[in-house]
C-alpha cells in the first residue's frame, strides 16, 4: 500500500526540531539557533543538511561527542581576526557564533576573519555567510570533513567534500550565494542514486584501486569521490586545490583535525585515535564593503552583474542560465508556501527521535 | 634545417627584461619588480605567463593602453582594508604594490585585504600571494581577465580563466602554492595541442552554438571554454561559481570591470565601448598566521599536513601524489642550474621587441 507523501510546514518542523536541542540540554538560546541553521537547509531545499541530519546529531551527543552546553570562546584575536574554541558544541552553534565575531571586527577594521577548532558539522555553509549580508558585508565560510575524496593521483580517501562558500549582498536581486562541495558530486548525490537503484556517471568517483566506478554504493566498499574536475586532464588538481585549501584553514590554522584525520559526524564510526588537533574546523569571514567602495557604487555594479548573468543566453533555449542562489531562493518561497517535503526514511527518523525524547510528532 | 634550441640562462634574460621595460619608460624600481615578476613566472615553469608575454604588453603600451608611469595610489581604505587605483600600470607592478600594502595592514590588524581597479595583466596569481610567506602570512590572490569562459548553460563567453591563488608557508617543505584557473583547461593548453595539431579532449571547450568541441582552435571561431567541472552533471556551476567569485571581489568591489566588459590583453581587440568601470581588476590579501595560532604549532601541523598528502599511496605507482607548488619549485630549482628554453616563437618575439627599441639580444 502507498503511503501518503508528507508535508510539514516550517512551524511544524520548528517547534519539533526545537524541542529536541532543548531536551538534548542546549541553551533556549542556542536551541533556537541550531533550529534555525536546520531549517534554513530544509526551506532552501538542501535537504542532506536539514532535518535529515538531526537523529545524526541525537546519536553523537548520545555517545558524548556533542557538548549541549559548550563554553564557545576566542582563544586568541587581533583587531581583524581570530580563533575560536567551540568547546565540542555543535557547529551549527559554534559557527554562527563564531560568524558573528566576524562581523564586529569588519564594522571595527573592514574585515573579520574568524579560524574554528573543537567543533563538529556545521549545516550549510551558507546559512553562516549569509550572516554578513543585512551588514552589507560579503560573507565566507568554510569548513573541513571526515575524508572521503582521494588527491589527484591517489586512491587514499584525504579530504572531506570540504566547500567553499562566498555570499555577495544585492540591492535589486537575491543574494548571490555560492555555496560549493570540493568534489565533483555531494555524497548525497551518491545516496540518492542508490536509492533509485541508478548507476552514477564516470568522473564521480574510484573503487578502492582507484579505477573509474560507477556504482552509487562505491564508498561503502572502500572508494573514493573524486575532486571537482574528475581527472588530471580535466582539472582535478584544482578540485583537489580548493579542497586542500579548506582544510589547511579550517584544520591546520586553528587547531583542529585535518586530512584523514577530521573526527566522522557519524556515531557508528570512531574518529581517528591518533588525533593531530581538537574536532572539526571551520573558517569564517565578513568584508566591509563600504571599506572598499561606496556602498551606493557597489549595488549599482553588482545589480548590472546579475542581470548580465542572469540574462545570458543560454545554449538551449529550455534551460535558462542560472545565477547562484536563485534556485534555492525559488525553493524557499515555494517551501514557506507550501511546506517541506519529508521522505519515509527521513520521517521514520523523526520518530525514533520523537520516542527517544518522548516527544508527539504528530501534535 | 633544424634550428638549435634557445636557452636563456635567467641573469641574461633579466638584463633584457629589464632594459625593455626601462624603454618602455618604467621607473627603476617598477622596471625591476615587472622584471621580478615576469622572470618567476618563466623560472616555475609558468611559460605562457612570463616571457612569452613581453611582446604583447610592449605592444599595449605602444597602443596607449599601458601606463609606464602609474601613480598607483590607496583611494579608500579602513585600518585592515582599502582600495587601490593602479591609474592603468602593467597589473605586474600594480598587484604587487598592493601585496605590499595588504601585508602592512595585516601586520597591524592580523588580516590585509585590497581590491584593485583600473590595472592590467597581472601575470602570475602565485607572486603576488607568495610575498606574504617570509613574514609567516598566508596570501592570496585573484584577478579578473577578459572573457573566454561561458557560465553553465550558457554559450555566451563571460567570464576569464579568473584564478584563485592561496599560498601556505611550511616549515621543511617549499611552500604550498595552489593557484588555479576556474576553467577546465587553461587557455595556454589549447594553443599548445594547435601547434602540436591534436584535438583537446572533451570537456574542455564549446562552439558557437554551445555543443562539444575538441577543436583546439576552437576560441577563434567563437567558441569558448567550459569552466572547470565541464559540464552540469559535473559541477561545472562550481567552476562557474569560483570565476565569478574572483570576478565579483576583482571588479565589482574595486570599481573595475566585471564579466564581459573586462579589456583584452592584446592590443589587437579594443576594449568594450561600454566600460562599467576602470581597466582589469585584482584582489590581493594576506593572514598573519599569529593572529590565529602559535607560530610554531601551525608549523607543525602544516608539516604533519605536507608529509602526509605527499605520502599518499598513488593509484598507479608510476605517478606519485602531488602536493601543490611541488612541480613549480622543480622546474624552479632545474631552470636556474640549467637555464630557461625559449621556443622558437617566443625568441622571435623577443627580437621583434629588441629591434623596436635597439637592444642586442644576443650580448
């Protein structure tokens, strides 16, 4: 028998998700704001990064990875940047809080730019750059990952999917938000075509050898995705590059893990028991914009920008170019409207969360 | 007749770098760092953006679209930030004057950041970037460049190769250099399979009309190259994304142009009639490690970092993992013992250049 499809709307979701930090011993304060980072994911239609991650984050504060009440502190400043220790929190938190910082340096100095250690998944990047925009600065963050992706040349998983993300502030315009994996394809990608029983296409990722896969459940057995540009000749090495560069600010600047030794999200797999820094890392910043042009200057130009892109013309008539952040600004409007789409699995999720907490889903 | 090949050993092409730019009417000093700049590119093996462009800026200058004789000046700026006008200067002085400018900042706030209008070419992002190492900074570097690349979906040619340069001081190892074209392939790439007459792979480079092309002399019939991912399945939006993000904080912070207004390199395109701002555009920045971590235990983590990735177990045997910068300060190390081979073209170019202003190539 089909099952009904289910839809939440963004209040349903946020009075349950909540709910649930608070039981897990957060803060009213930060409880509201881990909320808030989850279902920026789910309303702009990223839906690996939303609710789809909270019985995750249940699971490693059940196993004392996650600290509900972290003490998330700058170990050391300047007037334009710095380190925070977010004490095991969620990174959720922690970079938020931490993006924040950032912010009040850049109104001090032009520029804030805050290094992260002792931390753990964060959402999406974007949620944390966005922060910047009401300031009219441009924001940044990036973060580290468990490793999944193999160097150019190599079969050895070294870096996570590692993105990188700049958000730029409009005046006529969405923002542009560019909010990108290192790899040439999400991991989620990789789990939805299994679940659709679907091989992937070639230049997503290697068997454990290092040959060319194209089967979805590949990292299961020991591959590897592959760095944006898939090969040498096509440029992996500057996948590779912007993978690498995440990680050497996120990890080696702050005082994190790094490399193949960033600590799993996943409670069923141990972090490295060799660890060369505290947690996951991360890597944020805001820039001042009217520290380097006039504000009024700055919208002028960016608005004819957008409207160039977003009027170029395309190679096939039915697909229209897209400038970055618009199709998840689409999904937002729509999903404010009419609510979250909810797969069984993720819902089925929500409910051992719900008994755990003892919790009604349903009310 | 096969004619002998040329190398030059770097102290002579120095002196004829050097006394062309003093024709040109530079400064001393100005001649001296175009000269630095220009002669790095060629000592890391970076052909297409050393020697080999002399012949073109000699030629933009004789067009009047080169000024020997910038006032490169600081037009805005807050204690960590600020804007410079290279009042049209070769990119090469212009770009590392406001390296120069970035690094003081960061020195007193901990982070330097400078948008750059109104310059030109720049030559190689690395340079620029690498000046923040002997004062344990990290640099960076981008610019933006005249139009050859079409976003995702698009045919139309809007953006530049537009490279991202992050460079990473270590302590035992050469430096990590990772600077990177947001195209698939670079444009040197394209000419080099023309001249050795082989078609480019696909991925690389569309027609006119937007379908796959592995004609190499495909950019001179209109056609352009694919951003680095190749194509949508591909995350080709991700090299798209990371051109744009160069474009936005090169031109649109800086007052420069931006997209398809940004000026040729050559002197036989004219520039747009319809300028949105002043020239090419670059973003520099620098990162005093200190103002994050203990100077030493960043060294030490970037070292554990080095060691490992340069260790990585390689796919095939016969290729070993690379770390970013390795294969530069190779060719680096080989071309200053046995010097720098000048192919055929680019040493009649080279004549062409002592013969406008007398100079003896040969003494």
């Amino acid at each position: 028998m089909e099952k009904e499809p289910v839809y939440l709307s963004d209040q349903q979701l946020w009075a349950f998700v909540s709910d649930v930090f608070l039981r897990m011993g957060h803060s009213s304060d930060d409880a509201y704001l881990a909320t808030d980072v989850l279902l920026e994911a789910d309303l702009r239609g990223i839906d690996s990064h939303g609710i789809a991650r909270l019985l995750g984050y249940v699971r490693l504060w059940e196993a004392g990875r996650v600290n509900s009440r972290p003490n998330i502190r700058l170990v050391r400043e300047t007037t334009a940047a710095g380190t925070v220790d977010g004490d095991g929190g969620l990174g959720l938190i922690v970079a938020a809080r931490s993006m924040d910082i950032a912010i009040k340096k850049a109104a001090a100095t032009g520029i804030g730019m805050i290094s992260i250690c002792n931390s753990n998944h964060f959402g999406i990047a974007a949620y944390h750059a966005l922060k910047a925009v009401p300031h009219h600065m441009i924001g940044m963050s990036m973060t580290n990952a468990s490793p999944l992706v193999a160097p150019t040349y190599s079969k050895e998983r070294l870096l996570g999917t590692n993105p990188h993300c700049w958000v730029f502030p409009t005046r006529q315009y969405d923002p542009l938000v560019f909010d990108m994996a290192t790899s040439a394809a999400a991991n989620g990608k990789m789990e939805l075509a299994e679940r659709e029983g679907k091989p992937i296409p070639e230049g997503w990722a290697m068997d454990k050898d290092g040959n060319p896969s194209t089967d979805p459940a590949i990292l299961k057995k020991g591959g590897a995705l592959l760095p944006l540009g898939g090969d040498f000749e096509h440029g992996s090495h500057k996948g590779y590059g912007m993978g690498a560069i995440a990680d050497l600010l996120s990890g080696v600047l702050s005082g994190a893990n790094f490399g193949p030794w960033v600590p799993p999200f996943v409670s069923f797999l141990q972090p490295p028991a060799d660890p060369v820094g505290k947690g996951i890392g991360h890597f944020v910043g805001a820039l001042r914009i009217d520290a380097f042009r006039e504000l009024d200057e700055y919208y002028d130009a960016i608005d004819i920008w957008t409207k160039r892109f977003k009027g170029a013309v395309p190679a096939n008539a039915e697909k229209p170019v897209l400038v970055h952040g618009e199709p998840e600004m689409k999904q937002y409007r729509d999903r404010k409207k009419n609510g979250i789409f909810i797969n069984e699995k993720v819902f089925a999720d929500m409910k051992t969360v719900a008994d755990k907490f003892k919790l009604d889903l349903e009310g």
